[in-house]
C-alpha cells in the first residue's frame, strides 16, 4: 500500500546493538486510527521512538515515509514541524522551565511564528477545557513533581494545541482514572478528522472511547496479526497466547 | 585595623582553589560602591543612610565564638577599602520589591552595606558600573518574627574581579531568603555566610552561576544553626560552558544540643562543554543528636531524553538545550517562598541568557 500518511515498510531497529523491531509493516492514511497492542518487551514504543527519531535507536533496515517524505531524513524538530507528534509513556520533566512558556515556544516553534498572546490564551483556554485542566498547570514547572495523569494531560494538550497531523501516542491511557481517561480520549478525538493516530496500548478500555479503524498486535519485533476493533476485544478476552503460533 | 595581613597560603581551605593572590586588589585608590534606594511604597519604610564600621561584622543575639573574624582576609581588606559604609534599615511590610542600585565604577569600588530587617521585605541589590576590581561586603540582621529576602545580580563586565563577603544573621521564628544570580566578572570570590541564632529561624539560599569563556567562580556558603528547630536549605546550580571553571563549597555546621535542625543543600553542576570543569564540595560538622542533615552534589551533561523531548515539540537543538540551561538556572531559586523575588532573578536570567546567545 502506498501514498499513505505514514508508511513504514520492514523496518528493523536496534538499541545498543540489540534489536528490537524485526520487519515492521505499517500503513496510516489521514483521519485514520490504529491500535498496537502486545506483550511487554514487543517493541511498541521502541516504535514509536524511532519514527519520531530518539537518537538512541539506530534503524538498520526498512524505510519509513511520512506524507511522501524519507521522514529518517529529518531531524526530530523537523518531524515534529512537519507535523509529527509523539505523545510520550514517560514524559521527561524539565525542571525550572514553566509550563505556559513551554507551550508558547513549541507552538511558535511548529507553527513557524509566535502566536498573538490573546488568540493563544484563547486557545489555551479551549483546550485546557477540554481537559479539564486548571490554569495553576501553566505555572508550574514541565513534568516536574506531575502525578502520572497530570503527566498524561500535558501531553494531550500539547497535541491540541500543536494539531498534529499524525499523532503517535504510547500508553497514553495508562496510570489514567475514569474521569482522566473519559478526558483524554475527548481530547483525542478532538483533534482534527484528518490526522492519523496511532495508538499504542495494553487495554481495550480506551479503545471503547477512542474506536481504531484497525489495530495491530505486535510480538517479538514483529506485527503478527491485525483486524478491526473486534481483535482488541479478543485480546481482552484471551490474552495473546492463542496468537503464539503466528510467530 | 592594621592593613599589614599575610596573604592566606593555599592550604587554607578557603583559598584552596581561588588563591587570594587571585582576587588581591591593585594597590590604587579606592572609590566607594555608589547606592541609590528607589522610592519604596508607603507599606513600610525604607530608610539607607550612612553606617558604622562597627556593623561590620555584626553581633546581634548571638555567640560571639561564632563571628566571622576581621582576620579574614577578604573581610579584613573591604574593611580597610571602605571609610563610608551603608546601612539600610526596613521597617512595616513592604509589599513591592526595595531595589537598591550599587554602582561600582573606577579601577577599584569597594562597598559596604548593612540591612536591619524590622518588618517583612524583598530587597534587591543589583551591581553595575565598570570597576576593574568590584568588593562588597553585605552584612545584616533579621529580627524575631520578621522576614527579609534578598537578591542579588548584576551585570558587571565580564573582564572585572569580584570579591564578595556575607554575614547575615537570623533571629527566633525569623525567615532570611537569598538568591543570587552569577553571571558578572572575570574571576569571582564569594564567600557567604548564615547564622541562624534562635529557635525558628529559617534561611533559604538559591545560588545560580553561569560559567561561560574562561570565567572563574568560586562560592564558599555557611550555615550555622546555633539553636535546634531551625531549618535551612540550600540549592546551588552551575551551568559551566567554555573553559570556565565553578568552585562551590557548602559549610553547614550544627553546633552542640541544636536538635530539632532540619537543613539540606544541594549542588547540581551542569556541564556545557568538554573545556568547562566545576567542583562541588558539600561539607557538615554535626555536633547535634537529634537532626535531619542531607547534603548532594551531582555533575552531568545535558540529559538526552530532555533535549528529545523538548525537539519532538520542534524546538531546534540549539532552542532545546537553552530551555533546558535556563529552566536549570532558573530552578535554583525554588526554595525562595517570595515570588516576587523568584520573579525578579528569573527575568535577570532570561535577559542575561538572552544576551550571551546575542554576542
């Protein structure tokens, strides 16, 4: 399949001379929404890490297309300026640097120019909405002290306000409540209709509120089955050893 | 005071890294530092006027054995430099930031500056002018119950010499806040000192040193708690870059039946460039049973995981890494309570950073 937004084809990739993804095939079109889901240690976000280019990884095989381009080609900030979004399992905190700043200097930094502070407080205040955020958050420091749905929250405003237009989210759902998780999956949906997204996940729970096109379950470095919602469904019901002989 | 005084040899632990020899004065007529207070709200008063030398050290409620000695040399030499020290007196709660303004011009400026602290208040004292050789020696007083911040900053040129000395001292349930910004002068010698003299005393310290070309900072801070159930805390960060060079030594002393203490510092140096060195030396003389005591010190390089993360949001890797510098600079003044005076340091430190990206 080809001219999607993102196409990855037999991508293999190593940390620390350690492979990880043993032949990834993946193909996104716009306003599409897949699922990965798989085993501890398959390399789910090891994937999403190199497409959004974390230096630790090396690729040693396969390509990775993004809206027609060599995405490999590009620096990460020239990912993320061509609209390439990664919401983070573990965001990094940044002690001492303030939320709002933050958040003003990576929308002008993706959007090419700083944003009119009234239009952008406007915005902000939208998305914070959606969330259910306080405005306290913009005063305190990136991550720093965050309980993990805090962390979660910050990463899913970054991606309204940066409207993306392929979102790669790992395990944005997990350490999240009820109520956090309602949250989030409205931000998700909000974004445009045209993004991608892939989700990556253990649970079916998000999946009932943010519904995939397709998903995708993923062993060993490898995708060894995909399906429609109806395979997350399987999954929570019998867990992954039936899919063992496809290996 | 004889002006006759040895040089200290470099054993002495003081002058172990930044040898007196280093920061010694030419031998030319001083001028005095010049400070000018701007008008302050009607919340309080804010009075500066001329000071006795005696202020210099100051006693005030506490043990004596405990004062920093004249025998010093840095102290010793700003006393015999300095005829016309300052004393600034606060009184009532000021609620908007006390800015004194200390100008330090010609070959050798030397000043002298007591704060008595009667009330609640955030002073700020921030040093320009383009003296070659820049002394100043801060001494102050926060009585029972009150509350007194300072802050320190300058834009002194980065050719000159600094030498600075602190002694300040807290009274029973009295609060003293200090930051300091760093970012001036060619080769910095500061040693500064915190008495906290009765129960319920409290001293928060943020020190902030930006190492850039071959620049030499050197920061010897004490803390003593005479009495027990007083607390103190301490960060120093230090980013170095260029060939520059950062010493920072913490003293905290917790003298006999002071129980009940609760003190922590911490250094954390942050190392831009392969050139750039900075030491960091945490030291605790404990003669208390019953106290909370931590001390840290940690050198790295800019984290990986912080520079992704701030570049997956589009910020180039010359943008992400000068976030991530600033944010650490600027995290040094987190344990001020006063945000007014966090403000204050931040928005120096921004223009500072700006500045040095500029040139």
């Amino acid at each position: 399949m080809a001219g999607g937004l993102l196409d990855v084809k037999g991508l293999h990739a190593t940390v620390e001379e350690t492979e990880i993804l043993r032949g990834i095939d993946l193909h996104i079109k716009a306003g599409e929404v897949h699922a990965i889901m798989g085993t501890n240690g398959a390399g789910k976000s090891t994937l999403a890490s190199v497409i959004m280019g974390h230096p630790a990884y090396a690729i040693t095989a396969g390509s990775i297309q993004y809206d027609g381009e060599d995405l490999t080609a590009m620096e990460v900030h020239e990912r993320a300026r061509a609209g390439l979004f990664m919401s983070f399992q573990y965001p990094s905190s940044i002690p001492g640097v303030q939320v709002g700043t933050f958040l003003r200097k990576s929308v002008a930094a993706v959007r090419g120019e700083a944003p009119k502070a009234r239009e952008f407080r406007k915005e902000l205040q939208a998305a914070m909405g959606v969330l259910g955020m306080d405005r306290s958050f913009l005063g305190r420091y990136v991550n720093d002290g965050f309980s993990g749905g805090e962390k979660k929250r910050l990463e899913i405003l970054q991606m309204l306000l940066l409207q993306p237009k392929m979102a790669l989210l790992d395990e944005t759902d997990s350490g999240l409540d009820i109520d956090a998780l309602k949250a989030v999956a409205e931000g998700i949906n909000s974004l445009s209709k045209d993004s991608g997204v892939l989700l990556i996940t253990h649970y079916n729970r998000l999946l009932e509120l943010v519904v995939p096109d397709r998903v995708h379950v993923m062993i060993d470095g490898r995708i060894v089955q995909s399906g429609g919602p109806e395979l997350a469904q399987r999954l929570e019901a019998d867990g992954y050893e039936w899919l063992t002989p496809a290996l | 005071m004889s002006t006759a005084m040895e040089d200290p040899s470099n054993a002495v632990h003081l002058w172990r890294s930044t040898p007196w020899s280093w920061m010694r004065p030419d031998e030319t007529e001083p001028t005095s530092v010049r400070m000018v207070l701007h008008p302050v709200d009607e919340t309080g008063e804010a009075n500066l006027a001329s000071g006795s030398p005696d202020l210099f050290p100051v006693v005030v409620d506490g043990p004596e054995t405990s004062l920093p000695d004249v025998d010093d040399i840095a102290r010793h030499t700003l006393a015999n430099l300095d005829a016309t020290p300052m004393r600034l007196d606060l009184k009532g709660d000021l609620e908007t930031v006390v800015n004194v303004d200390l100008c330090a011009a010609g070959h050798v400026a030397v000043g002298r500056l007591h704060i008595a602290c009667h009330g609640r208040a955030v002073v700020h004292l921030h040093m320009s002018g383009d003296a070659g050789w820049c002394g100043l020696h801060l001494t102050g007083q926060v009585a029972n119950g009150c509350s007194l911040s300072v802050i320190v900053t300058d834009e002194l040129p980065l050719e000159s010499r600094v030498v600075r000395c602190d002694d300040w001292r807290v009274g029973r349930d009295a609060t003293f806040e200090t930051g300091t910004l760093s970012v001036g002068g060619f080769r910095r010698k500061s040693d500064l000192r915190h008495h906290l003299d009765a129960t319920g005393a409290a001293v928060r310290i943020g020190l902030a040193v930006h190492g850039q070309g071959k620049r030499h900072d050197d920061h010897h801070v004490e803390i003593h708690h005479h009495k027990g159930h007083t607390t103190s805390q301490l960060v120093a960060n230090v980013a170095c870059g260029g060939r520059s060079r950062s010493v920072g030594t913490g003293r905290l002393v917790i003298d006999v039946g002071a129980d009940g203490t609760d003190a922590g510092q911490v250094f954390r140096n942050l190392l831009l460039s392969q050139g750039a060195r900075a030491d960091a030396i945490p030291e605790l003389e404990v003669l208390a049973d019953d106290v909370s005591a931590a001390h840290g010190a940690a050198s790295a390089s800019i984290d990986n995981d912080q520079l992704h993360y701030l570049m997956s949001r589009g910020l180039d890797l010359d943008e992400a890494s000068a976030m991530i510098v600033e944010g650490f600079l600027a995290d040094a003044f987190r344990p001020l309570a006063a945000s007014e005076a966090r403000r204050t340091l931040r928005d120096r430190l921004t223009v500072h950073l700006d500045c040095a990206r500029i040139t």
